[in-house]
C-alpha cells in the first residue's frame, strides 16, 4: 500500500522552473491528492529580490520552524503544480503547516481570489 499523504504537508519535490525547461528539488506544500497526481504549491526562501507584484503572490510562512523549514519561507500561491506521485513522495514528508498557517493561507488565497 501506498503512503498516507494528506494536504498541507511539506515535503522536498523536483518543481518545474515557470520561464524554462528545467526544475529545482524545492520544498513544495500539498494542496490536493488525486490519483496518481499531486496538486503542489512551490516554497521560496526568495522575497527581498523580488518585485512588489511578485510578493504579492507570497504567503509568508509563521510558524516555519515547527513546519520543519530551516528558514524562513514563503508559499508561492501564483501556480500551482501537478505531478505525478513518484515525484513527490519518493522522500518522507519533512513536515506540515501549523494550524495558524493553514487557515491565514486559505484567507490569502480567498483574498487573492476575491481582489482577481
């Protein structure tokens, strides 16, 4: 049996690069599971660099440390990424956004939509 992969995990994946035909191994947090597909947002340490469009797509992390990130991060909400199973979970999960998160993330997104 496969394992239990449940939303709102984090885990290390090989994300695609939005602008070329490369990737990155990244942190990447669950959104969805459906067959043999993962729905992921990608994680970024980057933000400073980044223009006032870009940030706006960043939901900063609060509580990395306890989501087992060694830094602070940021959920890229502007695309989110489909691949396959294998891809993701071929590592165990290095951990999962506290509750807090979950909820200010869902408000984010929300927001992002409501303001589309």
């Amino acid at each position: 049996m496969g394992k239990v992969i449940k939303p709102m995990d984090l885990y290390i994946a090989n994300i695609p690069f939005d602008d070329v035909s490369k990737s990155k191994l990244r942190p990447a947090l669950v959104v969805d599971v459906y067959g043999e597909y993962v729905l992921v947002f990608k994680i970024t340490s980057k933000y400073v660099s980044k223009s006032n469009t870009v940030r706006k797509f960043y939901y900063p992390i609060k509580y990395w440390k306890e989501a087992g990130l060694l830094k602070k991060f940021y959920v890229d909400i502007h695309k989110n990424y489909r691949i396959t199973r294998d891809i993701v979970f071929n590592r165990p999960p290095i951990g999962r956004l506290k509750i807090t998160d979950i909820n200010d993330l869902f408000l984010f997104v929300q927001n992002y939509k409501d303001n589309m």
